[in-house]
C-alpha cells in the first residue's frame, strides 16, 4: 500500500487554499468540466437517465461478482492470458515483481492507473531495480518532479507551464520553452525512447467485460496503448469490482465513462485487450497477465451500507464539481483518491478511524452525486461514515466518539426535546451574547472556541431579542384582542 | 376562494432564533393570500444538524419530537430547503428499523413543503403583488436546489416583484460552504468557499441577495459583515412580504 | 498450486461478502444471453437494411464528428482517387523524426490496389507492406522477424491500414488485431491514413457491438485479442489545459472512404 497520509486533511488543505496557482488551475477545470458534464449528459440520446441505467448495470455487475470476474479469468486463460487474483495490494505489487524478475525486466512503461497508484507498484518496482516510467504527459511530468497526482484524470493540474518548461530544462535537456506544443513535443520524443525500449507495459483497467472476456483501457494520448502494444509482457491491474456482464452494457458505462472524465463522446483511443497476441501476429505482447486487486474491496461488499461504492468507475466527475475539491486540490486528500470518490473510499480502504477528516471535511452540497457518471450517492455514504464515526462500529474499526463532542450533541438533543427548556435558553442567551464583542449591526466578532472556527473570517449573528415563538404568541393574543 | 386553505407553520430553528422577521414574512405572505396559518407550540428543531454530523440517536431524538408535534398536521409548510430535505428524505430513514416512527416519518414527509416550492407547485402562485426595489440576486442553497430541485420556483416568484431587478450571479449553484458543523470545524475551507460566493454577489452588482436557507444566509451574511459590506441578506419571504422597506433589513 | 488456493480463496471471500447466494434467482440469462434480446435484433436489422439514402446520412455524421477530433476525411470516388491523395500527402508531409520519408502499410488486399509501390518507387520512397509472421519459424527466427518489422514501422513517417468498421457517430475507426495487420503501423508513424469502403460505416458502437456480440461472421472472434477504437489523432491537454495533438500516437490521421 502507498503510504496513507490522511491525517493531514485539515493541514494540508490550509496548504492547497493558499496557493494561488493552484485555485486558478482548478476553477479552470472545473469550470471547464463541471458545466460541461452536466451538459453531456443531457445530450445523451436515452437523456440522462442513462445515469440511472448505468447504476442498475453496475449494482448487478456487483451483485453477481463471483461470476463476472470467473468468468473473464475463463476467457482470458483461454486466449492464452495469466489471470492473478490477489487479496492484497503486496500480493498484486509481488506478483508483478516476479515477472519482472524472472523476465529481467529493466524498464516498465506505465499507463495512469490509480489502482497501482494505491498499491504502491513503483516503489517496490523501483527497488529492485527496474526504472518505471510514468508515460501519461500529466503522470510523466510529476513523476519528473518527484510528487503524487493531485486529480484522476488532470494529475498535473497543480503545475503551471513555467514549472514544466523548468523541469524538462533540467531533465530532459531541452532548451527553455514554455510553449505547451514544444513541451509535449520533447516528452514525446523522451518517452518514444522509452516505449521502444521498455521490457514491460503496465496499465490499469477502466472496465472489464465478463461476456467477451476482454478488459479496456482508455486514453486520449495513446501512451496506454503503446504501453500495451511495444513491450513483451503486459501487465494490467484493475480492482475487482471494475467489470460489467455484457457487451451492451459495457457500451453505456463506457460512454458515460468518457462523458464524466472529460466531457468526450469518446476517448481517442479505446483498446479492448482479451490476451496476448496470436501466433503470427507481429506486434502486440507475448505475455499478458491480468491481476485483480481486492485490498480492502471485499469489505466494501459485504456491508450493504458501502456496496454501492464499488460501482464507481474513477471518472473523476465529482472532482470536477466539488466546492472543497476546487479550494483544496487532490493532495489533502493524502491517498491516490481525491475529492468526494476520496472522502468516501479512501477511509473505507485505508482506515476509517484515521481518515474522520475526509468523511467530515464536506459540506454535503450534494454536487458530486448529481455529476457522478454512475450516479453514486456519495452524500449518504459520508453520512454513514459520520455516523461510524460517533457512535463506532466494530466491523471497521471505529471507537465510539467520546468527550466534549459527545456530549454537546447529547445536551442538544435534550433540549430540542423540551421546549420549555428551549426556549429558557433561547432567553438567556440573547441576554449574554451582550458579553461578546460586536462588529456592525450587532453581528458578533468573535466567539468563544469550540465555535472561534466561524468567527475565524466571518461574523455571528446575533440572536433575535423576540424569537419567532414568542412574536406569534404576542401576535396571535393581539388579534385575539383586536 | 371558496376552500379556505389553511398550512402549519414550522419555523426552522436558525429562523426562530436569529431571523424572525423571515418567519413573519411568511405569515404575512399566506395571510395576503387569504389561507390560514397555524403555529404548533412547543417547536425546536427537525433534527438536521445532528444527523449531518453522524449523531443519529440524537437526531431520532430531535425528529421524534418534530413528528409528534405535526403529526395531525395537513400541510406543513417550512421556509427552510435543508429541513424539509430532512424531514422528506432522512427522517424517514432514520427510522428505517422503528415501523410505527416510520410510518408516521413517511406521512409526515409526504406532506411537508418549502415555501415557495409550495406557492409555485403546489398554490401555482407566482405574482404575490409584492414589491420591493432593489437589484437583487439569488443564491441557491444546496439542499433546496439539489434535495429539493426547487431552482426555478423562487426566480419566477422573485421575477414578479414590483421594483425589483433580478440578476444572476456568477456560479449562484455554488455551495456557500456552510455545511452546519462543518464551518465551525473546518473554518479554512468554509471561509475559503465563502470568500467566493461574497466576490460573485459582488460580481453581480445586487444590493441585496437572497436565499431560501437561514444556514447560508447566515454564513454569507457573517462574511459580508465582516467584511463591513453593504450588501443586504435576506431570505426570500421578506421580500416577497414586501411590506419590507428598503431600508429594513439588518445590515448597516 | 499456490495461486490456485489463492484464487480459491479470493473467491470465496467474495461469496462470504456477497452474503447467502440467492442461488436460484442468479439472472444467468441475463447476464450472459445466449439469444439476442429484441434490441439486439433491432440493431443487427439496422445495419443489414441500410438504405442508401440512411448510408449518405451517416456519412453527413461521421464528417460532422470527425472535424472536432481533427480526423480529416476525404470521401475518394474510386482507387485512383484515393492514390492520388495518398500520394499527395506523401509529398506535403514530411518527416517528424528526420531522416527519408518511408511509408509502411499492411498487406491488405485493399491497400494492395492502390498500387503505390509503383509511383513510389519512382520517386526513391520506399514503402513496406507487413507480413504475418510465419508459424513455422523458430523462436529467435520468429523474434528477429518482429524486430525487422517493428523497426520499418517506427521508421515510417506515414502507416497505412484498413479497417474493419468505422462508426459514424463518434468519428471511430475499428481495428481488430490479425496476423499481418500490426496495431503499430496505427500507432508509432506520425500520420495514420486508414482506408475504408462506405459500407462499413454503422452508426454508433451500439450497432459494432451487436454485431461483434450476434452476427456469425465476427462472433467467433469476438472482441478477439485486441480490438482498437481510434477516434481522431492523439492529443494531450496536460500543460495548463492546452490542447497538443500528437501526445504520443500520431499527430494527424486521414480516413479516406471508398465507394463500395
Ligand atoms: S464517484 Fe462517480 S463521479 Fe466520482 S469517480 Fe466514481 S463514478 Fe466518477
């Protein structure tokens, strides 16, 4: 697993909000892609609806796993493929080291996958020598500057062409341009090298399809399909709830696919890879190995609370409408998920304990669901982890909240059951706010914690001298006189 | 009118406690439009702020008390978009495991509106004969938009106030960044959210904008106070009260 | 075997997951249909009843799609024509990468007809036509075939390949991997030209997709090792959202449609 750092969400969102370059970069994308996607589905012929359909597909597909992913592994060994089930990100990352291993594999041309990104393939790669090149311009260019992906399908969006024309001076050797057609130019002829030499082809797998027994890659550089296509083996990885049954079906996730990653009909280029190449084929890989991920997966399943998680197929659509998301950037979200897919399945994959700042990081505007390709309700599932969160649950870990918490909330949930006692309180503090620091109009400046948070950059209102309750006994006792 | 209408007033508790005038405004609407307006004592609060922030028990607590008090109420009108989204949505869930509370949960839920959700949808009024002259923009709060889809309701009533000239601002679909507990908790990104949502008012050129969430009125009201901004805040039965003069709203 | 316990294992897990088995009510005919379902039928008749008229519209569309992706499209009226043009882009391009200009097309009947061996040749441009790689050769025999064959690609400015379908409404052309028809030759030079007839435009990958699925001249390959959906030249918006064609694949790709 790559190293987990969740805890930081609160630090490291401070950190994304006050860098300006990076503000802008997002509101441009989303203001590219959050209006458009909506707009995308709306075009689609069967409406979008279609979004509803896909769901149904995907919970069927998950419904029926077992089946699915036996009967891919069936057609795939039988066109002459390796399938490896492995219930661990170690098991996955082991797996591909062997055959590296045994292949004396040097080099590995990489296609964006975020699966591997979760697992942690690179590092173990690395360490035993092989140099793993990232191919995808957005990975390649932060993989060249040492950081992480901050955005599924954007992992670059945080750097700005300046940063680029810096680095591939230093790297790459190239004279000092900050022309984005001269840039991509040098990392093409870079990674051309790259590809024609490398011994290994890695790929994630955007969707499977049980029927015919193919997975599919997705990309619009054509950086997966030369990972897939040059080298002698190719390994994808993909986790195990990223297949539908049927053809047909894996139509409609694949349009809507497209549609919530990047407003396209299509990607550029879309593979469908079933097995090795065929005997008297000249090109293509020798060997192909298809490893499907569980880590964690299973768990998600088997609580009814969560299932319906694993029918996100990463498109990243919610991302590209999330209020935070767009304020804070991909890397506070300390795993290889960003924004609302990473609020709820990054603490259900690596610790819903440690993550509790994910889960209640939002404000539940509700924007992600309503743009999710796969119309996955991401709210509801934050409120369940909350939920997890205060009052525990053993199946994921969690203590039950203690404390100051706790207690407020059982103090309020008290006096919202007696009105009586309500409504003192109400009257007492309209008269002890009068201790509290004003701004204009009587709006509180400051507050005392656990509420200083609002006071931070805003003002409290004050609170009513009369609240509506007793305005309408007053009122109703004079129209009673009247 | 030969049926004489009647609704069961719930007043949310951010607008019993720190805007009365909006609930006001409310009966005076409903009272303009000759239906009778009902008030059960004893009101608090539906729930909400405890269930967004994981406590269910307390929530059930909350919403226990909010379906007995309305349980013989025909029409329950609220002028709040998050509590009705909570009282038509999760109270029902909350008591998925409780038959009888659910079963009350779901009637409840079934006749509970947002206010101008119910003067357009359900009164199919739209021109309330109020005025008010001010340019005024509108700011979609979240669970009423995207719990509720109501979006067009307000427009259409505020579109036919007298006086007034309705201007869209930049992203008005744009969380706020209130989020209940969450802008007490993680005030760096609420302010963060906020800070927008103030310039795109700005933007816009209103001199006043308007809502149908206290929540967020609230929290966009505290950053412009803050900021010593002149713009008014007020939620939309004020204005469609119209009796409000110009110069009756908080602010300075 | 070890993986095979694992595997065991790993399913099983999944089934525990999954929770009791509603054994009986698993939709297997559902989920793999062993019939084609009504809208199946209505596809598979789509395409088979297509009249000329519906076949001029799908032509409008496949134009209409293509200009956004930067797929250029040039409906030929006959071989000679399509020569022509094939010709002409061999003297207006130039290399990407230096050196002669080279071409490299698949041994395709189609392409064959184009004799542009001939012109070529004249004019001191080699072109390689790709071979399948014959069974019968040994192993290092088999592995310096594909390295000749892989260094020709990669040293040809333009690729020339067929197709075996192209869809209309996403500007797609299909290509399914067979000896002697390298995916590389659509992917490593920097200008892909792909040939097509007019009758093997369908509309949409619904239509690809019914066919790969139900129609017995391409069922029993199905989607087969590989199957390619290419829909425009390769293009990259990673440097501050500008849009660069040419990211890795080819910069520029042509699709020259012959009558039947
Ligand atoms: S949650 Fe939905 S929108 Fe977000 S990545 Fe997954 S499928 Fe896409």
């Amino acid at each position: 697993m790559s190293a987990v750092r969740t805890e930081r969400y609160v630090e490291e969102s401070r950190r994304g909000i006050a860098d300006p370059v990076l503000r802008r970069a997002l509101s441009g994308l989303q203001e590219r892609f959050g209006r458009g996607t909506a707009e995308a589905y709306r075009r689609l012929p069967e409406g979008p609806g279609l979004r509803q359909t896909a769901h149904a597909i995907r919970e069927k597909a998950i419904a029926n796993l077992d089946l699915l992913l036996e009967r891919l592994a069936a057609r795939i060994r039988a066109n002459g493929g390796e399938v490896f089930f492995a219930a661990t990100g170690e098991e996955a990352v082991s797996y591909c080291a062997g055959i590296a291993r045994r292949r004396g594999v040097k080099l590995a041309v990489k296609g964006k996958s975020m699966v591997t990104e979760e697992i942690g393939l690179n590092s173990v790669l690395a360490a035993q020598g092989v140099e793993v090149v990232e191919t995808d311009l957005g990975e390649y260019i932060i993989q060249l500057a040492g950081e992480s992906p901050s955005h599924i399908i954007a992992p670059a969006i945080h750097k700005t062409r300046n940063e680029v024309a810096d680095l591939f001076a230093r790297k790459l050797g190239i004279p000092y341009t900050t022309d984005p057609p001269r840039l991509t130019q040098a990392a093409r002829r870079a990674l051309r090298e790259k590809f024609l030499a490398a011994d290994m082809g890695i790929s994630g797998v955007n969707l499977a399809c049980a029927e015919t027994g193919h997975i599919s890659t997705v990309s619009n550089e054509g950086n997966i399909r030369m990972a897939t296509t040059l080298p002698p083996v190719h390994v994808a990885f993909m986790g195990l709830e990223r297949i539908v049954a049927r053809l047909d079906e894996y139509e409609i996730i694949l349009r809507l696919l497209c549609r919530g990653a990047s407003v396209q009909d299509i990607g550029t280029y879309v593979s469908l890879i079933g097995g090795p190449r065929r005997p008297g084929e000249s090109d293509g890989p020798e060997e192909f190995h298809l490893v499907v991920v569980d880590n964690g997966r299973s768990r998600l399943l088997a609580d009814p609370r969560f299932r319906e998680m694993l029918c996100c197929i990463r498109c990243a659509a919610c991302l590209n409408v999330c209020p935070v998301y767009g304020r804070i950037g991909g890397h506070a979200y300390g795993f290889a998920y960003s924004g609302p897919v990473g609020a709820v399945v990054t603490p259900l994959l690596t610790g819903v304990q440690r993550g509790r700042d994910l889960c209640r990081g939002e404000t539940l505007c509700g924007a992600c669901k309503d743009a999710c390709s796969m119309d996955i309700d991401l709210p509801r599932m934050l409120l369940e982890l909350r939920a997890i969160l205060a009052a525990g649950d053993a199946t994921w870990g969690v203590k039950p909240e203690g404390g100051l918490e706790r207690n407020v909330w059982r103090i309020w949930a008290g006096l919202v059951s007696h009105p009586g006692l309500y409504e003192r309180l109400l009257r007492a503090g309209a008269v002890l706010q009068g201790l509290l620091p004003r701004g204009v109009a009587g709006w509180i400046r400051r507050l005392p914690p656990p509420l200083s948070g609002w006071t931070q950059s805003r003002d409290f209102p004050p609170l009513a001298k009369a609240p509506f309750r007793s305005r309408w006994a007053r009122r109703r006792r004079e129209v009673g006189r009247g | 009118m030969t049926v004489k209408k009647s609704v069961t007033l719930f007043v949310p508790c951010l607008v019993d406690a720190f805007r009365p005038e909006a609930a006001e405004a409310v009966v005076t609407v409903f009272e303009r439009l000759g239906i009778a307006v009902e008030y059960p004592p004893g009101q608090t609060c539906c729930g909400q702020p405890a269930f967004n922030a994981g406590y269910r028990e307390e929530a059930r607590r909350a919403a226990r008390h909010f379906l007995r008090l309305f349980a013989d109420c025909e029409t329950i009108v609220a002028p709040s978009g998050s509590c009705v989204a909570m009282v038509r949505h999760h109270v029902p869930t909350l008591f998925e495991h409780e038959p009888r509370w659910r079963e009350l949960a779901r009637r409840t839920a079934a006749r509970t509106f947002e206010f101008t959700e119910y003067l357009v949808d359900v009164l199919g009024a739209e021109d309330l004969g109020a005025s008010f002259a001010a340019r005024v923009t509108y700011h979609d709060s979240c669970h009423l938009l995207r719990g509720l889809r109501v979006q067009e309701q307000p427009r259409r009533l505020l579109r036919r106030v007298k006086g007034l000239e309705f201007v869209e601002m930049k992203n008005a679909d744009c969380c706020c960044g209130f989020g209940g507990a969450f802008s007490v908790k993680y005030p760096d990104i609420s302010s963060a959210l906020v800070a927008d949502k103030v310039a795109w008012i700005q933007q816009s050129g209103a001199e006043a904008v308007v809502g149908g969430d206290l929540g967020c009125l609230l929290n966009i009201e505290g950053a412009l106070r803050r900021k010593e901004l002149p713009l008014r805040v007020l939620h939309i039965a004020q204005v469609l009260a119209g009796g409000c003069p110009p110069a009756g709203g908080p602010g300075p | 075997m070890a993986d095979e316990r694992k595997e065991r294992f790993f399913l099983d897990s999944l089934r525990r997951a999954l929770g009791p088995p509603p054994q009986a009510s698993r939709p297997m005919e559902d989920l793999f249909p062993r019939k084609p379902s009504a809208e199946d039928q209505r596809l598979l008749g789509a395409v088979s009843g297509r009249s000329e008229r519906e076949r001029e519209e799908l032509l409008r569309r496949l134009r209409a799609a293509a200009a956004p992706l930067h797929l250029q499209i040039e409906a030929v009226v006959d071989l000679a024509a399509a020569r022509a043009t094939v010709l002409r882009l061999v003297a207006e391009k130039s290399p990407e990468w230096g050196g002669e200009k080279q071409l490299v097309a698949w041994s395709h009947k189609l392409i064959e007809s184009l004799d542009l061996a001939e012109p070529l040749a004249r004019q001191g441009i080699p072109l390689w036509m790709t071979a399948p790689i014959d069974p019968g050769l040994a192993p290092e025999a088999a592995a310096e075939e594909r390295a000749r064959q892989r260094a020709r690609i990669a040293a040809s400015f333009i690729g020339i390949t067929t197709a075996d379908f192209c869809l209309a409404e996403t500007a797609t052309v299909v290509l399914r991997s067979r000896p002697g028809e390298p995916r590389s030759v659509a992917l490593l030079p920097s200008i892909h030209i792909a040939l097509v007839r007019r009758g093997q435009i369908l509309a949409d990958l619904k239509e690809l997709f019914a066919l790969l699925r139900w129609d017995e001249r391409y069922r029993g390959a199905g989607v087969s090792n590989c199957l390619s959906l290419i829909s425009g030249p390769s293009k990259t918006a990673d440097i501050e959202a500008t849009m660069v064609h040419g990211a890795h694949g080819p910069r520029e790709m042509f699709l020259l449609i012959l009558p039947d």
